[in-house]
C-alpha cells in the first residue's frame, strides 16, 4: 500500500520530520498535554462517584452508564477519526476534537441529572475519539528513526500514566473545595489554550489518500464495537446475559465487525490494512493492551469506592494514596526505552505483567483498617508494573505498522486501550457485585426488601442503614463492609489471573529490538529503492523519510 505524508505548518512553512530539529520535541510536548487531559478526564470521575450518587441519584444502570459511556463511546470512534486523519488531516480532526471536548465539558459540568450527564460524557467520548489516536499518528510521523521514537513514546506513556493515575489526585482536591462538576469544569481553559498553540505549533500530515474514504466500513465499525460493549455493559449491571437486549446487541456489534473485516478485504483500498494483524508482534501487542487494561481500569473503580467508603478517606485523601502509583508510572515511562533496548519487548512486557501480577494480589492484605505502608508498596508496583506493560506494547504495535497507516495503527491501540477499560469495568464489577450481594441477603433484623436494596452497592446499604437506624442499620452497615472487602479480595485475584495471562500471552513478542531493521513502508517498496545505509556507531538506519513516505523539512 503507498500513501504520502506531507507535513506543513498552518502557515505553509516546513515543519520538523526526520532529518532532526528540536522542533520535533516541541511537538512532543503539545501531544503529550493532549493526552494528558484526556487521560486524566478517564479517571477523574472515579472519586467523585459518591458525590455524583447523592446528588443526582442516578439507578444502578445510569450509574455504569456514568462512569463508562466515555470510553466506550470513545472506543468505538477511534477507528472512525483515526482514518478519517489520515485522509483529511490529523492536525484537523485534533483540534477539531479540541473544541468538542471543551463544549462537552461544560454541559457535563452543569448537568442537573443523571440523562444529561451521560450525553455529556458521550460527547466527551467523541472528542477523545478524535484526540487520541491524531497523538500518536503525529508521534509516530515526526520521530521515524526507532530509538527516538522509543524515548518520545516514553514520555508519552509516562504521561498517560500520570494522567490516569493523576485523575483521581485532581477529582480528591476539587470535590474537597468545589462540587463535582468542578472535575469536568477544569478541561474548558486548557482546551482554550491548547486550540491555539496547537493550531501554530502542531504539523500538518496526512497518511494513504489513494481511493475513496470507507465512511460505510467507518461506520461498520463503530457500530459493531458500541454493540460488543454494550453487550458486555448490561450483563455487567446486573443483566442477564442471556436477555433478548444484551444477546440481541452482541450478535449485531459481532456481525457489523465481521462484515467490516470482509468488506476491508475486498477493497482496493480498505481503511485499515489487515495484513498487519498477521504480524505476531502487532497482534501480541495489542492482546497485551486489552488484558492490561481489563485488568485493572476496573479494579481502580472499585479500589476508590473502597478507599472511600470502607476506609472513610476523603476524595483528596483517597486522591494521595495513589500519589506513589503516579510517580512509579512517571518512572517506568522514561526509563522504558533503555529497558526495551536492552532487553527486548518479550522480556519487558512479560516482566511488567507480572509485576502488577505481584502487586495487585500483595493488595489482598488489606482489610477493613488503612494500611499505609502494604497500600504505598502495592501501589509503587503496579504503577512500575503498568507502565512498563503499556511502554513496550504501545512501541512493538507502532513501529510494526506502516507510516502511511500511522492514523489507523494508532486507531486500532487506542481501541484496544479503550475496549480494555470498558470491557475491565463492565467485568470486574460484575465480579465484584456477585462475591458482595451474597453477604447480604441474611442480615438479623433487616427485611428483605432493605436486604435487596443494599445488594446494588455499598453506598446505597449505607443509605439503607441510615434509614433503619438503630441495631438494625449497625449491622447492616457492618455486613456491607465486610463484603465489600470480600468482594474486593475476589476482584484482585481475578485481575491476577488476567495478569498471568498476559504475561504469557507476551511470549510471543520479539526477543529484542530491531533498531536496524528496515520499516514496514520500506520494506514494501524495496525493489524500487536501496536500504538506507546504517549509523556506523549507533546501528541506527540513516535519517531518512521511508519509502512511499514523503516528510518535508526545513526546520532544523
């Protein structure tokens, strides 16, 4: 497949490519702080989860719906927007994503229900659609030589962590001073500011324009992972699997994503090249993504309702204690490209997985009393662990793919990312609901009626605890944290499990780095031209644009 990529500032001069120029770390900088808020945005509703309860008292589906409309909405776009870049532009559909994501913040912010609420954060799922994978496409145009690109992937990983990890540190400290809108109300002047540094300062590039955009496939696409997540949503609120609604969702997200891969295969030129799956490390890499974040996205839900409200910290107590996570995943992310050098994708993925493996069943000793010194341990783990697994997958899925295909390749991780976190909530709460509801339903002197009520969530049996009052409500309240403990034990080591599995599943990455090897758009086209020399002391190709790749510069 050829394609172009020609990169020009708004004002038509050069801007960086290959060749060098510190102005590529510039560009860095502008992505990573995109990411940054769309990270953040992510997690940052997680603390304010009980204060979102009380004040719009949302049902129990509404409450999912809350938390997890983003990132599926999100994940079902990315393949959309991310192609789309390609051929219109990704500087486009970035700023264009800029602006949705700050009108969306400001009806989330002013929502007075819970309906309202969840459009919002539907629209903040488009603009995240929009703004993620154009990050990583532009990456992954401006730093073409690998090594380079290892290091500005580190920081880009660093900086997710930080944001996810960072979400619930900035959700604590604005619901302590301000109420929960505050934590959407915060993405308005950064979006303000970012529109036009990024219009002034960000490249302009697009990937394979040969052929009509697939808007039919686009939408095949989108519409077939909305239904897969919205199958595995309503089973995870309490819905039978086995329900006309849920089974009727899956079969058609299921048969929409069938018909997008056949329908890819027969054009001549699809929006996303699938012979790129058959490459172990693309694929690998992207199983490890979904597995990571399955794992754990919906573990961190449960584990600020349980710092909350089994522990009793405040929002920006709770916020704190994940402080140690943020600064082992800021770590992890800048040290990941001398790791990856020098011991490979397979030996780092592995070792990471298995780390937050440690971690994550090291957390099983907590109980109902605060644990600083097991909390600060556990969490220092898993964000090494975490970040270490994102690093090395994200670098081997990227540099597998095609320059011309950057928009779509960066689609298809950010997919798995988001597909994983959804997925990871919708799974883990329903795990976490079935190992806590049991211990509830024969509680001395409270009716079934009340039983039935508290078994939705901790937070409603509190309520309901509150309303009996006396010796009744005591012991309500008490047998609702004792299973909501149990219940958080049976979590962790479900997400273990997942964990193990992962590292496994990383055995089939490359043992090492292939720094000298050609890229994927060269070897395509390598009858029509010469292998680029190699660096005599780096083992580095020489700078170069790429066959089928055109990078303009001047800049330098």
């Amino acid at each position: 497949m050829s394609g172009s990529t020609t990169a020009t500032a708004p004002s038509g001069r050069r801007v960086p490519g290959s060749q060098g120029g510190a102005n590529r770390w510039l560009v860095l900088v502008v992505l990573c702080v995109s990411l940054l808020l769309v990270a953040v945005d992510a997690t940052v509703l997680h603390v304010a989860v009980p204060a979102v309860t009380e004040d719009l008292k949302p049902g129990g589906i509404e409450l999912l719906w809350i938390v997890d409309v983003y990132p599926l909405v999100c994940a079902s776009l990315l393949i959309l927007f991310g192609t789309l870049g390609d051929r219109v532009g990704r500087r486009r559909v970035l700023l264009l994503g800029y602006a949705l994501f700050g009108v969306a913040s400001a009806v989330a912010a002013m929502a007075d229900n819970a309906q309202v609420l969840i459009a919002a954060r539907a629209l903040l799922g488009v603009g995240g659609a929009m703004i993620m994978p154009a990050t990583l496409s532009i990456l992954r145009q401006v730093f073409p030589d690998r090594r380079e690109r290892a290091v500005a992937i580190g920081v880009w990983s660093a900086v997710a962590g930080i944001g996810a990890a960072g979400g619930p540190l900035l959700g604590g400290f604005l619901l302590e001073h301000f109420w929960w809108g505050s934590v959407f109300l915060i993405n308005i002047p950064l979006m303000l500011v970012s529109l036009p540094i990024g219009r002034l300062l960000l490249p302009e590039s697009t990937g394979d324009r040969d052929g009509p955009w697939d808007v039919v496939g686009a939408l095949m696409a989108a519409g077939g992972l909305f239904g897969l997540v919205f199958a595995v949503k309503r089973a995870g609120g309490g819905e039978s699997p086995f329900g006309m609604t849920t089974l009727l969702s899956f079969f058609l997200g299921a048969a929409l994503l069938v018909g997008f891969v056949r329908r890819q295969r027969r054009r001549k030129h699809p929006l996303i090249d699938l012979s790129m799956f058959s490459r172990p490390a693309f694929s690998t890499s992207l199983g490890c993504i979904v597995l990571a974040m399955l794992a754990l996205v919906g573990l961190e839900l449960v584990a600020a309702q349980y710092l909350q409200l089994v522990l009793g910290l405040s929002p920006l107590e709770t916020g704190m204690r994940l402080v140690p996570l943020t600064v082992a995943a800021m770590v992890a992310g800048l040290a990941g490209s001398k790791f990856l050098h020098r011991f490979g994708p397979r030996t780092m993925v592995a070792s990471g997985f298995t780390l937050t493996a440690v971690a994550v069943v090291v957390l099983t000793g907590m109980g109902d009393q605060l644990n600083d010194p097991l909390m600060i341990t556990s969490f220092v783990l898993l964000g090494l662990g975490l970040q270490t697994t994102l690093f090395g997958s994200y670098e081997s899925m990227l540099s597998e793919a095609p320059q011309s295909q950057a928009g779509g390749a960066a689609a298809i991780g950010e997919t798995s990312y988001q597909l994983g976190a959804g997925i990871g909530i919708a799974l883990l709460g329903s795990v976490m609901n079935a190992a806590y509801a049991p211990g509830l339903s024969s509680v001395q002197g409270v009716p079934a009626k009340e039983s039935a009520a508290a078994s939705h969530s901790l937070g409603e049996a509190y309520e309901v605890a509150s309303g009996l009052g006396g010796g009744a409500g005591e012991a309500l309240r008490s047998a609702a944290r004792e299973s909501f403990v149990h219940g958080l034990h049976v979590t962790l080591l479900v997400s273990a499990g997942l964990l193990l599995l992962g590292a496994l599943m990383a055995l089939k990455l490359p043992r090492t780095m292939e720094c000298g090897a050609a890229s994927q758009d060269q070897d395509q086209d390598q009858d029509q031209e010469p292998k680029p020399d190699a660096d005599a002391d780096a083992g580095i190709p020489a700078p170069r644009d790429g066959a089928g790749v055109r990078v303009e510069s001047s800049v330098r």
